[in-house]
C-alpha cells in the first residue's frame, strides 16, 4: 500500500466533502486529515503533513498558497447578554466588552476598546476555544472569532452574532515549495472543484494562484443566519444594548 496522503486543517474548516471526493477518486491512496495543531505552519514545514489548510495570513516564505474563501466574523456571547437581542453588532459597540483572548487577534476591537481591557485581555491564562466559550457561558467576557469556529464550539448557553467594522478571515491551502509529490496536484484538482477528467489532464504541480475556489457551506452561512433572524440591526453610535428601554423595545 502506498504512503498514505497526510493533510490537516485548523479549527473551523470542514474538509468532509473533499476527503470524500478523494476516497472515490484515489480509492488506492489512503488520504489521512488530522486537525493542525498551535502552529500549522510549522507542522507543514517540519513534514508533518504534505498539504494543510491554513488561516491567513502566514509567513509563505518556502511555501506554496492559494487563497480558498473568506468568512465573516461573529461575537460569542452568553444568552442573556443584550447584545443577542440584534441581528448584528458593529465592532465599536464592542468596546466595553471584555473580549476572553489576545487582543492582537482582533486589531479592530483593540483600536475601539480602553488600554485597561487591552491589558486585561493579554494577561488571560492561555486557554483552549472549547474553555473560553464556557467563560462567555458564564457571562465572564465575549469571543470573536469566524463563524466556523463559533458554530464548532457552539452550545446552548450562548448566541453568536454577526460583527461588522472587522475584516473576514480568509482560509488558503498550502504546502511545501521542494515538495514534488504528484499527489498534491491531485488533491488541488479537487478542492478547486476540477472534474476527475481536467485533473488527469493536468501536469506538473500548482502554483500559488490569488483566484478563490467555492467555500464550504459554513463558511458562506454569515449571510443565511441573518436573514434567518428577525432582531434588529446595530450600528456603531446607536444607544449601548444594555440599556433596559431599548431591550424592552425589541422583545
């Protein structure tokens, strides 16, 4: 049997419907996903792995990337936090909130809140997604994180809004530049959404390309769970939603 074909992927991808194609495409070569682990990057350049999604941006120094998709960013909160009374919230509203991680992995919320909650944010012990979720349960503090994450770590303690004012997060899929495996090209083909007949057409392996291929279904779900949802819209400068009249409005 021949080497299997090893691929991870951070939290929030889905590579379910690829890791199929490939099962009946390449029925001989074993294909094994894993979650990445702290550094993907890093995993991917020590060999760990052939290919891995990744999110951007990463240092491509000796690595091949093409961009896949974006997906928006939503806020985590507890269920009976105001905020879950809106369809959407803009960053600036935000800004009161104790956010439960680094504030260097959310540049925009870090512009709009005070150095004291900065502070607060950067001296949190490290703790795993899964943990600070069960924070924000508590009502200790709020996530911002892509949607694919929220909806991963989803549980009924708490809501996920959409935020506006942040940029999406955009997920690629890289590999090794001295890699030459013919298999990459394979499994390319295929996350670009190629027939089996293009993809046996082609030759050689794929370079880092800017053009987007098709997301997933939860990474393009930001705009259906809005529509699906009936609360109001916030926009940075309307009145704070922890004002008790305006709750009761839009109850």
């Amino acid at each position: 049997m021949p080497e299997p074909f090893r691929v991870q992927f951070v939290a929030g991808v889905t590579p379910d419907k690829w890791l199929r194609i490939w099962a009946a495409r390449v029925p001989d070569v074993p294909l094994e996903a894993a979650p990445a682990g702290e550094d993907p990057v890093g995993e991917l350049r020590n060999g760990g792995c052939s290919m891995s999604f990744v999110r951007l941006p990463v240092d491509r120094e000796g690595l091949h990337l093409i961009p896949l998709y974006e997906e928006g960013p939503v806020v985590v909160v507890a269920k009976d936090h105001p905020v879950a009374a809106f369809d959407e919230i803009d960053v600036r509203d935000l800004a009161d909130e104790q956010l439960l991680q680094p504030s260097s992995t959310v540049p925009e919320w870090l512009a709009v809140t005070s150095p004291e909650r900065a502070v607060r944010a950067d001296s949190l012990p490290p703790m795993s997604t899964k943990a600070a979720v069960s924070v924000v349960a508590a009502g200790s503090g709020v996530m911002i994180v892509p949607l694919s994450v929220a909806r991963l770590h989803h549980r009924k303690d708490v809501v996920h809004r959409p935020v506006t004012g942040i940029a999406p997060s955009r997920i690629g899929l890289a590999w090794r530049v001295d890699d030459d495996d013919e298999r990459i090209e394979t499994f390319i083909g295929i996350v670009r959404g190629r027939t089996e007949r293009s993809s046996r057409g082609e030759s050689g392996p794929a370079r880092s390309a800017p053009g987007p291929a098709a997301a997933p279904s939860t990474a393009s779900a930001l705009g259906a769970d809005a529509r699906r949802s009936s609360r109001p819209s916030r926009r940075g400068g309307a009145p704070k939603p922890g004002s008790a009249q305006r709750r009761r409005k839009r109850r």
